[in-house]
C-alpha cells in the first residue's frame, strides 16, 4: 500500500496554482523564460548553440534562486534583505542596554528632592519677607 506523509504543520504547506506551481514560482520562472530566451537567440548565431544554452543558464539562474530558495520560511530576497542590513547598515558593535528600573527610581527620588528644596526655600523666604514688614 502507498504511503503518503501528511505535514502536522499546516502553515508550511503552499497551494499550488497551475502544473502543480506556487504563483510566487510561476511569476519568477516566467521572468526566466523572458529574460533567458533572448540571451539564448542573440548568442545562438556568433557563439554556437552549446555556449549560447550555458549563457542563458546562469542569466536565468537568479530567476530560479528566487523561485525555489527558501529558508527557515523565508524567501531568498528576504535573506539577502537581512544579510545587506546586518553587513552594511547596522553598528559592528551593539553594546547591551537595558532599562535600569532602579536608575530611573533615583533620578525620580533627586528631582522630587530638588522639587522640595525650591519649593522651602521659597517658602522661608517669604516667610523672612512677611516677618520683617
């Protein structure tokens, strides 16, 4: 009897649009086909049909790359997107932050003290002013 293995994680499973493709891999071989197909023309007449294949092969690979890589569910412009981000645009060095509950305490503890010391000395000098009259 057949076996067939059913997937427990349903999210991973993708349908399938036409000749049992997902439309993200419909879209980007049709991109292949439109870019490749010329390449293969053009050098088909000066380079002969075996280096004309081999050209239109690597300029369609990208478009193959990006239909079929993925992963940890993540498609390949997502990757190179992170990849760019954490080579080029992020510090080298992250240094460890966090929000220090007990600093923020105190700074509240020395401005209310402040707040208290305006607030006496005001008062005591109204008081100076009010008994000297």
């Amino acid at each position: 009897m057949a076996y067939v293995p059913i997937p427990k994680d349903l999210s991973t499973v993708k349908t399938k649009v036409m000749f049992n493709l997902t439309k993200r891999q419909l879209i980007c071989f049709s991109f292949a086909l439109i870019v490749g197909l010329p390449f293969f023309f053009i050098f088909k007449k000066n380079a002969g049909t075996s280096l004309a294949t081999l050209i239109m092969i690597f300029v369609m690979l990208p478009f193959f790359m990006f239909a079929m890589y993925e992963k940890h569910g993540q498609p390949l412009e997502v990757l190179i997107k992170h990849y760019f981000e954490v080579r080029f645009l992020r510090p080298k060095q992250r240094p460890y932050r966090n929000n220090n509950f007990y600093a923020i305490l105190m700074r509240q503890n020395r401005l209310d003290k402040e707040v208290k010391d305006i607030v006496t000395s005001k008062q005591s000098k109204q008081n100076k002013a009010y008994k000297s009259r």
